[in-house]
C-alpha cells in the first residue's frame, strides 16, 4: 500500500484517471532494468524513479567521462572517472528514497541477458549499438518481458515497444525488434563519430519513460507494433506501423 508520504509525492499521478491510486500501487510494485546510462538512460531512470517505480536496476559497465556530460545531465564535473551506475544511483536515490534502486557495472551478452532480464517487468533499451540492441531483443523476446526500445541520431529519435510473442487482431505476429534491423550493419555511426544533440536524448529518454508507465499501468495504447519517430530539426513527429519479417529469427515463419 502506499504511505502518506507516497500518496502526497504522487498526488498529479494519482489525480490522473488513467492511472489513478491502483496504477500508482502497479508502479510501486514493478520492476524496470535500463540496459545503457547513457543520454537515453539518464530521463528515462529520473522519470520513473520520479515516478515511483518501485524497482530500478541501472545496467552499464562504462565510467562517467568528460565528453558524457553534454547530454547525461545526472553527472557532474566532479563524476569522471567513477562508474556510470553508481553515480545514477546515488543520485536515484536521493530523488526518490521509497525507491529500490540495483547498479549493475556489467555488460549485457547474450551469455548473460537471460539470467539479468528475468526477474523484470519491463527492460528499457537505452544502449548506443545495434550489437547490445539486438541481444537485448533476443533475451526480451525468450522471456516474453517487454521491451520498450529507443535510439537517436544526430537529429532525430524513434521509440519502439516490443512484444514479440503476442498476434496482432489478424493473427500476424507482432514485430520484434529484428523485424526493424536484422541484424548488425556493416558499418555503424555514433554520436563519438557522428555528433548528437543534447537535448533530443531527452526528449526521446522521456518518451520511453511515458511509455514504460503507460505499459506498467495499463494507460492508453500500447506502441507494441509501432514506431514513433521525431525530427528535431524540422520539428515533427509520425508514428509509422512497423510490419512483421517473417524472415527474423525470433518469431519469423521457421519459429512458427
């Protein structure tokens, strides 16, 4: 049940039909792995720990660097050199103490991704390579834990809720993340190389979070099956219907 404390904290939530006192209570009892604490990783774990996702479980084997600070605003000058998830946790923390918060300094594989992912609601992939994205899917899609997916370029961002093992109203599986990028590309660009807006990780970070909620309580519709798109530049944004690959590998015609 929530306490005092929580219902004062959670007041706008709880106002809120949608999701009310009993969505407040689904969301103190969930539980929500962030696989990467980079740009993406830093909004989303803010807002559910804001949120009061009762569980969070920070997942990143890299330590804070200078270059880092332009868009993980949960760092500071004075981090670099410490690792990622214990200074995000620190932080969490401090932001909301009814909150459990796990660091994890490891690195996802598909050796382990089975055994971290189990004991998850929900896994947020925050990572910055189709490599780690890809292992996040396979382990997600085993497990049947949802997967809410995100991902920017330099200036531009997409969102993406995976639920593989489930059919669409025809009967058609519902894509994973496969179905989008097969497998890894011959060549792959980063903001290290490539550049990134600051600002567009949150913007982006902060729609995985609305939507991580949204499958937690129950509120609105879910995105599984969909892709939403933002164009910073041009100021614009579209949700597109991502189509199964009945080629991939997870839940494609050889797995039916």
């Amino acid at each position: 049940m929530l306490g005092d404390s929580e219902i004062e904290r959670y007041q706008r939530h709880i106002l809120l039909r949608e999701i009310g006192g009993a969505g407040q209570q689904k969301l103190k009892t969930a539980r929500v792995l962030i696989v990467g604490m980079g740009g993406l990783g830093h909004p989303v774990a803010q807002y559910l720990a804001a949120a009061g996702v009762g569980t969070l479980a920070l997942l990143d084997d890299d330590v804070v660097a200078l270059s880092n600070l332009q868009r993980q605003i949960l760092f500071t000058a004075t981090d670099i050199g410490q690792p990622k998830v214990d200074v995000a946790a620190k932080a969490l923390r401090a932001l909301n103490p009814h909150i459990k918060v796990q660091a994890l300094a490891i690195r996802v594989t598909q050796d382990n991704a089975a055994d971290l992912f189990e004991d998850y609601d929900v896994v947020v992939d925050a990572c910055d390579n189709f490599a780690t994205r890809l292992c996040v899917n396979d382990a997600c899609f085993s497990g049947q834990t949802i997967l809410v997916s995100g991902a920017v370029g330099r200036f531009d961002g997409q969102v993406a809720t995976f639920k593989a093992w489930l059919k669409d109203s025809d009967g058609v599986p519902l894509p994973c993340y496969r179905s989008l990028v097969p497998e890894v590309p011959e060549i792959e660009e980063d903001c290290a190389t490539s550049g990134v807006l600051g600002a567009l990780t949150g913007i982006i970070g902060s729609l995985q979070a609305v939507e991580v909620v949204k499958e937690i309580t129950g509120a609105g519709e879910s995105l599984a099956g969909r892709l939403l798109i933002y164009d910073a530049l041009s100021a614009k944004s579209r949700t597109v219907k991502l189509a199964w690959d009945p080629q991939n590998p997870n839940n494609g015609e050889a797995s039916r």
